[in-house]
C-alpha cells in the first residue's frame, strides 16, 4: 500500500461515520498530513453542514496552522467549486495555504466532473487524484443513485445452503441471531425499508431496528387491496407507515399510516423510488417477500444486494433471488456468510 492509498482509505473510513444524515449529499472524509503525522481530520457530518475539507481545516489546531503551507490534504472525493448550501471548498483550499491535495474520485455532478481539479491547478496547487477511485466511486454510490432523483435501492435477503428463500405460507427464520442483529443495524442506516404483502401478511414484521440503538426507517408496505389485518403490527403500532395499493378509492393521509396509489405498469417500480425520493427518502432497502426482490431484480432498479448465505437446509421451498453483479466484500459469522454484491 503506497502512502497516499493509506490515507485516502483513512478518508474512506471517517466518511461513513455519516452514514444517512448526509441524505442526498455524499459521504466525504478528509485528512490533513504533514511529514507523515495527520494533524487534522474531518468528515461530511450532516446535510448542509460543512464539507469534510472545510472541517479537517477548521479542526487545525491554531498552533498547527503555521504548517498547512508543507502538509498535504486528502479527501475522499473532488472538493466543490460550486455556491450550494454552503460556500465552495476550492476557495478554502486556496485561502488556507495548502500547496498540495490528494483526492480519490472526481465528483459525479454534472456541476463539477474536474472542474474544481481543474481550478485548483490553475492557482499552482499540486493535485494527485484517481487515488483508490473504484473505491472511492463506491463509497459514494447512494449520491450517485440520488442524481437520477431515486433512492439508492438495498436488496437484503437470507437463503439456505440450497438456494432456498423459505417456506411458501409460514414464516422460516434462516439467518442466525449475529446476522440478524447486523440486519438492524443496516435498518437504522437507512430511510425506508420496503416489504410486499405476502410477507406482511405471514411474518407480522415490525421492521424496527429494535435489536440494536438506532432510528428505524420509515415503512413501506404493497398491499394492493389494502387487506393486510388491522391488527398487524404495521397497522397497530404508532410507528409510520405507508402503504401502496391498487384501489385510488382508498388513498388516505393521516399521522402515522398513509395508503397511496400506484398504478402496476411498467413502470410500477421506478414510480415508487421517485415517489419515495420527493418525500425524503434516500436509501431503501427492500427486504422481500423473494417476488418482490425479484421483481425489483427484473425491472433493474437495484443498487446493492447483501445476500445472507446460511449453513442451513431447507430442501424444499420458495428458490431465492438470482443476483448478478460484482462482489465487493464477504464477512462470516458464526453460522453465516454476508455477501455484497454491487450493480454496476
């Protein structure tokens, strides 16, 4: 690992402190080095707060200022030239002394694409970018799903050593306690979770993230006559809750339970994320039923699988979603295997 690949990965690793309290904007870390120590560090903490460079360089010890001149600042992703929520970071950078920048991915926006890259060389800044891109684009994959208005589109499912999602009409746990407390940790992560009836219907699901500290996301429900039992916990609870139906006669509004209507064309699946995305919500993880996830597998508008591989055999039952696309990451646990898998 060369130099500058260990601190942009330290940049990597402060940006996702953020998680979703950065929205629609990205997740950006930054880190002020100078002859090897790392004198300041700071990250985007909040939609519309300050950038993560303008925070590493505001956390400059006053002491430390004297040696922005011979340090050098990385950041995650290529800092703003543009007047936004807040001024832009290239005005900063040049303002502050620093002669030297390291930057991993260029920012996808159409506003920038290099031209803050651009501005900074102009003004006799050395730039090094293109540092762990690949890494650094993945970092900001939810921003980038935010640019086309939609959210970014989590698909978490569990399936047994045989390829099985379950059983069809009652409930089968597969994944193990450790797997399942990390699941509740994605929830709280995230803005919106998504479920189809039929698995509404059989696992009487709270959707919370009740396993670990967290705000639960906001849920979401297709019930397309709006018969899921009143006393289910999605309608019983005080906790939000939208449902999505085919009946326009049943549209209601109120406090916690909302039932809206989407017409089931073709273009079903992309109403609901640009539906969701007006209302706020920017990362949705749609967690089944297996028909559902296909569904959202068959119209492309998925994002991220994380596939919980267990040891378990169920020998029968409904086959699991087929997800094609690129591994990026593996970790196990006791009795399962949690896989990544990104759609580029």
């Amino acid at each position: 690992m060369s130099i500058h690949e260990k601190y942009i990965k330290r940049c990597f690793d402060i940006a996702k402190i953020a998680q979703n309290n950065v929205k629609s904007n990205p997740n950006v870390g930054s880190v002020i080095v100078h002859n090897g120590n790392i004198i300041a560090e700071g990250y985007h903490e909040m939609y519309g707060s300050h950038h993560a460079e303008k925070n590493a360089i505001y956390n400059v010890k006053e002491e430390d200022k004297k040696l922005l001149s011979e340090s050098i600042l990385y950041v995650s992703l290529e800092p703003c030239c543009i007047h936004g929520k807040t001024p832009p970071c290239s005005d900063l950078i040049i303002n502050s002394g620093i002669k030297k920048i390291v930057v991993s991915a260029h920012d996808p926006n159409p506003e920038m694409q290099g031209k803050s890259i651009a501005i900074l060389r102009d003004k006799g800044i050395v730039v090094i970018d293109g540092i762990l891109e690949q890494k650094g684009l993945d970092l900001i994959k939810p921003f980038r799903a935010n640019l086309s208005k939609r959210p970014y589109v989590i698909l978490k499912f569990a399936q047994s050593s045989d390829a099985y999602f379950g059983k069809r009409g009652r409930q089968v746990w597969i994944s193990g306690k450790k797997a399942q407390v990390k699941v509740h940790l994605w929830r709280s992560q995230i803005d919106a979770i998504l479920i189809g009836y039929q698995t509404a219907l059989i696992d009487n699901p709270q959707l919370t993230t009740r396993l670990v500290d967290g705000t639960s996301p906001f849920r979401v429900v297709i019930d397309d006559q709006l018969s899921l039992p009143k006393t289910h916990s999605l309608w019983s609870d005080d906790k939000p809750t939208l449902f999505i139906c085919q009946d326009e006669s049943l549209v209601k509004k109120d406090v916690t339970k909302s039932v809206i209507y989407i017409a089931k064309d073709e273009q079903f699946y992309a109403n609901i994320l640009e539906y969701l995305y007006k209302i706020g919500k920017f990362r949705l993880m749609v967690e089944g039923g297996a028909q559902t996830i296909k569904n959202f597998i068959a119209a492309d508008h998925w994002d991220e699988a994380r596939i919980i591989r267990s040891r378990k055999a169920l020998n029968s039952g409904i086959r699991a979603p087929f997800v094609k696309g690129r591994l990026v990451r593996k970790d196990s646990f006791s009795t399962d295997t949690i896989e990544y898998v990104f759609n580029d």
